[in-house]
C-alpha cells in the first residue's frame, strides 16, 4: 500500500526533478514549440510544493486533486491544463482513501490519462504526452495482471514510458503547437512525453 504522506513525499521529489530539469525541457520545446515547456512546468510544480505543505492529514483525493488544481491555475502553457486534469481525475478516483494499492493507482493513473486525452481532444501517434503515458499505463496494467511486484511494475512503466518518448521522435504533431511545424519536427522528442517519463522515473525510484 501507498500511504498520503509517500504521496506527498513522490510528488516532492516529482518536483524537484521537474524544476531540476527545467532548462533541458525548455530546449526541447525549442523546434517544435515555444521554447517554454520546462518553465511552465518548473513554476506550476514550485507552487504544487508549497501547496503540500498543508497537506500532511489529507486523503488522496484531496492531495490529487488540490496538485491538478495548482497546475491548472499556475500554468500558462496547454501542459497545465493537461497535467492539472490528469492529476484531478486521479484525485477524483481515489476519494477519501487514506492510502492506494497498485491496482488502485493504476486505476486513477487510467482515469487520469484518459482525462488528459478528453480535454486534448487526442489520441496516440499524435506526437503528445499520450504517447509516453499510454504505453507506461499498458505495461504496467499488464506486468500487474502478470502478478508482478510494485518495483517491476513500475519499472515496465519507465522502460515503456522511454521508449514512447523515442517514438515521438519519428511521428509528425497534430496537436498542440508542434503541429504547426509538421514535417519539420520529425526527429525531435516530445517534451510533454519527456516530462511524463520524469515522473513516472521519479515515482519508480522512490516508491
Ligand atoms: P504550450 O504548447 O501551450 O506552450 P507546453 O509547452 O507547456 O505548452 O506543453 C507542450 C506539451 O503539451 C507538448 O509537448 C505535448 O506533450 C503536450 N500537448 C499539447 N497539446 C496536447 C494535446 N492536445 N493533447 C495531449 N498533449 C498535448
Ligand atoms: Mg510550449
């Protein structure tokens, strides 16, 4: 089981990477966007962090839910709004628990995914964060079901994960701004999809 305050603890160290990583992320969102994506994600995780401050007592639905609301309201880019909905509906998943089983994570991480692909308006192979985080949530589901332990699942995850950032590589965008450049953005990572995977890195080592 994965207790509020593990929560709490992993969505610290999610934003320390993610601040850590701020300029590699901005980079990347050079080619293909608007040269902002780690900065974006930089400012919305410094607020998400001093949000859980307060939060040491809350459900999972609460801390969820208050990290999704931070990033929606922080961020200016379309990444706050995506993340801040994946983050929500897995608080709206997880409710009043105090503490989630793996299959229960990866209950609300579906939740949350979908989310992301309703308020996107998007799918896969469409060179998005979805590309990372649909196949993360595929291997897992799958290495779970197989009846593996937390650490190898998680693993899957991360090594799933970084093979969709590498796909995104070879896939032309039709959605979000690096649908604007099209052809020109084939060989450039998706930076969405690199953030995802730093997450989901950061969970796997810590959990
Ligand atoms: P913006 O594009 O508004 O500048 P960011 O640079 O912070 O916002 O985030 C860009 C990332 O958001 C992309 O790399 C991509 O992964 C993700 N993204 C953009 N549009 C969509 C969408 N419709 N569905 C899923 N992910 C998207
Ligand atoms: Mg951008």
């Amino acid at each position: 089981m994965i207790s509020n305050t593990e929560v709490i603890d992993i969505l610290n160290k999610i934003g320390d990477k993610i601040i850590e990583e701020k300029d590699f992320l901005t980079e990347l969102d050079r080619p293909i966007g608007d040269n902002d994506h780690g900065i974006n994600m930089a400012k919305g995780f410094t607020e998400v962090k001093k949000k859980l401050e307060g939060m040491a007592d809350a459900d999972l639905g609460t801390i969820f839910k208050n990290t999704g609301m931070t990033l929606v309201s922080t961020v200016g880019g379309s990444s706050g709004p995506l993340y801040g909905t994946a983050f929500m509906k897995m608080g709206m998943t997880l409710g009043a628990k105090k503490e989630m089983s793996l299959e229960e994570f990866l209950g609300a991480l579906q939740a949350g995914v979908e989310g992301v692909g309703q308020r996107g308006r998007s799918t896969t192979e469409e060179k998005t964060m979805l590309d990372a985080m649909v196949p993360a949530l595929n291997a897992m589901k799958e290495a779970c079901a197989a009846g593996q332990e937390a650490g190898s699942v998680l693993a899957a995850g991360v090594q799933a994960a970084r093979a969709g950032v590498e796909h995104t590589k070879e896939l032309i965008a039709t959605k979000g701004r690096a649908s604007y450049v099209g052809e020109r953005g084939i060989g450039h990572q998706d930076p969405g999809a690199t953030s995802f995977t730093f997450m989901l890195e950061t969970a796997a080592a810590n959990l």
